[in-house]
C-alpha cells in the first residue's frame, strides 16, 4: 500500500480548486521525497562550457597578461555551485589546428581558406606555438578535455604526429587536470564543411577514430607523469546529430569502442537554426513544448550510452540556442534567451546526461560574455552568462542534487524541482511568456501554487528580471548584476531575497512574464 502524505493529499485538493479557478493559476506539487522520475544525481559542473580553439587566447589571454575577468566569471560559478565550470576545446577550427614551435605568437588565425565556416565566424586554419600552452596557467583549477585534430589535415604528410605532439603538450600544461580528449569535430559534418569527401561514411569515421586512440593511447597517454589512465580516456561521438543516418548506436554497432577507448560519448545540439517564417524569440526559444521535445531528439544517444557495456556516460559536448551563431544577436543574445537556457539546462538534467557545454565565442550571438575588447566596446557580460549563474545557484552546495521535472508543466511557464540527498530542497520556475518594455499592455503576472512539506513554514524566493524579451542589458539576478570593470568582473546591487509564507503545505506566489524565480525551502 503506498501512503500519500497528508501535505500533498492537501495539496492535491486545493489544486483542483486552483485549475478551475477563473483567475487561472498554476499549481504545482512535486512529493516531498526523491520520487521516479527524478534525474540522477546531478553533478554540480553540469553546466559548463565549450570554447573553439581559434578563440582561446580571447578567454584565456597568456601567461603575462591573463584574461582575469574570464578567470573571475569562471570562478564566480564555482564559488556558487562548488565546482569549477568544466572546459573543452575543440569545435571546427580545432580540426584545423597545427603546430609550429618555432611560432613566436600563440596563435594566429587564418580565414581565407574556407569561405563556408568563415561566414560562420570560424577560422579556416588555426597556427598554434608554444605559448598557446601557456595560456592554460590562468586557469589552475579548471578541469578540461582537448580534441585532438582529425579535420581537413587528415591523411596529410606529419598530419597525425603533429596532432599528437599537441595532445603531448596539452597533457603537459593541463596534467592531473585532463578528464579526456576528443578525436575530431563532427564527422558527420566534415564533407559539409570540406574535411572529407562526399561519400565519407560511418565506417570510415570509426577505423580514422581508433587508429588516432591507439596513436595518443601509446604516444601520449602511456607513461605521462601525471596519473592520466588510459586506455579509456576518449570521447567519442561528437555527431552533429542533423543526419539521421549517423547514430552513436550505429557507431557502437560499428565498434567505435573496439580499442576499448571510450570513457563518455557525446553529441552537439542546437535548438534551432533560424529558418523558416515562423523563426522568433518566442515561438523558436521561449517555449517549454519546444525545449522538451528538443532534449527528447537526444534520449536514443543517451540511453545507447546507458546500455553500452561497460556502461558509459553521455554529454552534451557542444550546445546553444542557434546554430547560426552571427546577425541574430536579437533573437540569442537577449534576456529571452537567457530564460530559454535556465529551462533548457534543467531539462537536460531530468535527461540524465552528465554534463552540457554551451558554447561561446568572441563573435557569437548566444555568447555569455564577450573576453576582449572588440569594435571599440570593453568586455561585458551578456544575458545568457545569467542562465548559468541561477544555475549554479540553484545547485549550490548541496549534496546529491537530483531534478524533477514538474509533468504538468505548460507551453509558456515550466517548473522543476530540485531534491538533496532524496528531499525536496528547491523548486525552479521559469515564466517564457513573452513580454517587452514596448509592449502595449501591462505585463502579466501568473499566480503560481508550490506544494511543498507541512513542515515547512516559510520559503525564500530569488528573481531573474530584466526589463523584457528582448533586453540585451539591465538583467539582475535577485537584484545583482556583474559587468567588466577595470580588468575585473564587478558586481553590483543589493542581493534581494523575498520571503513567503507557507499555509497547510502550500507557497502562492506570482512571477511575472518573462522571469523565472528559486524558491528555496527553508527549514
């Protein structure tokens, strides 16, 4: 016989009333203990970063000027959240990086030699030298992955050692620090963007793939001084996941761990690729439905991981808003977005995956931060770094952290909650309804119902605003906000809690549209 404790049998009463009630409020009730269909626990790195290789020395800088207001984003999340955010390198133009180690520059970037990825804002070849590697020093407690080149150079006379003698010098400046390398960008994609052939197949991919593992198992990995462990120290995957005929299943089928080189597989996912007359905030990002059914497109390369033997975990390598990443600043680079990304991170969490990297880059629409001075404007940070800064807020310390994702959830305001150590800790609302300054009526607010345990009497209550949709400055969380100043990250504001009482096991509160609110329980 199950027992349904009295707050929820309560609450479950009340909300019938509140679903028919012509104000049309929300409610919401997730159990007071861990319940199935809670993720599992939920690392505190889950959301972390992607960098591209032709942009590291922007977010990185080098050993005697290091991009400090990088390092102080970086360490504004761990301080949060407890755990440093995780960095991988790789993208596009790192299959276009080579080694010249008599190169007095860190790294030079070319873009003439490939006009489809150029208009992309990526770099055609990417000429590293030795003080690349030193760039790493900002960053000492950062964990990484690194992929290893297997692009257009492939096949090419000293292609293949030239990318290990990197993978050497990577293992040198990162040591204990490396959790894994990734072996080429995308496959999937290499003959769109001209690294391979019309008629490159699956087959090809999977024998290019093992021959590079062996190569950086024996070359690389075998002896470091640093406890690196091979042979499973690879990622593996990285589809683009927009042929349906590439599969992480069929790469498994085709022994893409044969060597026994995986220790994660990983797939790149973006949500939309502005298309289409019906592209907009609203309809394309700002929408619960949307979010959902684009982290379901990934649950089959989840669970292919999940069953693999041995048991492997899968990450979301490469992700944002938009795979068009230039001229859209509009729709990927404003508040709505930032809202967009708080839904979609816990989505993905209630997805079982163990990690989702959002990409950045110095010219990139949905980048969090701009790390370098550019077109006459100092650094600043831009409203998606505030998706992660919720994030890892929302985290925060707790132990054995596992999401929930509230299934009466609607097209335009979602609700997760957020249980430690089996008990409810925490809930996450996000309203997506659209709302701009310049819109001609007042905005909503939506009356939202929160079941939480009779034992607890009050909640506090944390708010992501913004003026609107669209606003590209201005956004606070819980009355703060971050910017460059000086080289540094400074914060402003006065952090604002709100505090609400309980009655009889239930928390009513509103949250206007376009915002999302922590309710934190208190004890």
């Amino acid at each position: 016989m199950v027992t349904i404790p009295s707050s929820l049998f309560l609450f479950s009463l009340y909300a019938l009333k509140v679903a028919a009630a012509p104000d049309n409020s929300l409610a919401f009730a997730a159990p007071p203990n861990v319940t199935n269909g809670a993720s599992n626990v939920v690392r505190h790195d889950f959301a972390s970063f992607s960098w591209p290789a032709h942009f590291f020395a922007d977010f990185a800088g080098n050993a005697s000027h290091p991009n400090l207001f990088t390092k102080d984003i970086l360490d504004l999340l761990a301080k949060k959240s407890g755990a440093q955010p995780f960095i991988r390198i790789g993208g596009t133009s790192a299959d276009r990086v080579w080694y010249n180690k008599s190169q007095a520059l860190a790294l030079v970037n070319d873009y003439s030699g490939n006009p489809v990825t150029a208009a992309l804002g990526i770099a055609s070849q990417v000429n590293i030298g030795p003080a690349f590697f030193d760039s790493f020093r900002t960053f000492p407690d950062t964990p990484w992955s690194w992929q290893i080149n297997m692009g257009k150079d492939y096949g090419q006379p000293g292609a293949k050692e030239n990318a290990m003698e990197v993978a050497r010098l990577i293992v040198n400046a990162v040591q204990g620090r490396l959790e894994s390398f990734e072996i080429g960008n995308e496959p999937d994609l290499m003959f769109r963007v001209g690294d391979r052939p019309a008629n490159y197949t699956l087959t090809d991919y999977v024998r290019e793939w093992n021959e590079y593992a062996d190569a950086a198992t024996e070359q690389v990995l075998k002896g470091n001084k640093y406890g690196l462990q091979g042979p499973r120290f690879f990622q593996g995957g990285t589809l683009a996941g927009i042929n349906k005929t590439w599969t992480i299943q069929k790469l498994l089928d085709l022994g893409l761990d044969k060597g026994q080189h995986l220790c994660s597989i990983s797939g790149h996912h973006y949500d939309d690729n502005s298309a289409g007359p019906w592209f907009s905030l609203g309809k394309s990002f700002m929408n619960h439905t949307t979010i959902a059914s684009n982290v379901s497109f990934l649950k089959p390369d989840v669970e292919a991981a999940r069953l693999h033997n041995p048991q492997v975990p899968y990450v979301l390598g490469e992700t944002n808003s938009d795979a068009n990443n230039l001229n859209i600043t509009q729709y990927i680079g404003v508040f709505g977005s930032a809202l967009w990304q708080v839904d979609r991170i816990f989505t993905s969490m209630a997805a079982n995956m163990k990690r989702s990297n959002f990409i950045q880059g110095t010219t990139f629409g949905y980048t969090g931060f701009v790390p370098v001075r550019r077109d006459g404007r100092d650094p600043y940070v831009r409203p998606p770094l505030y998706a992660h800064i919720l994030t890892a807020d929302a985290l925060g310390h707790l132990p054995d952290v596992q999401v929930y994702p509230l299934p009466n959830s609607v097209e335009d305001f979602s609700t997760h909650a957020i249980y430690s150590a089996g008990q409810l800790a925490k809930y996450v609302t996000i309203n997506l309804d659209e709302w701009n300054s310049t819109t001609t009526y007042p905005r909503p607010m939506q009356r939202v119902h929160l079941a939480v345990p009779k034992s607890i009497k009050e909640v506090q209550v944390e708010r992501l605003t913004a003026s609107g949709a669209s606003a590209d400055e201005g956004v606070q969380w819980a009355g703060l906000s971050w910017n460059y100043t000086d080289g540094r990250l400074a914060q402003k504001g006065v952090h604002r809690v709100e505090k609400v009482s309980a009655k009889m096991g239930i928390v009513s509160l509103d949250v206007a549209s376009t915002e999302a609110a922590l309710i934190t329980l208190c004890n």
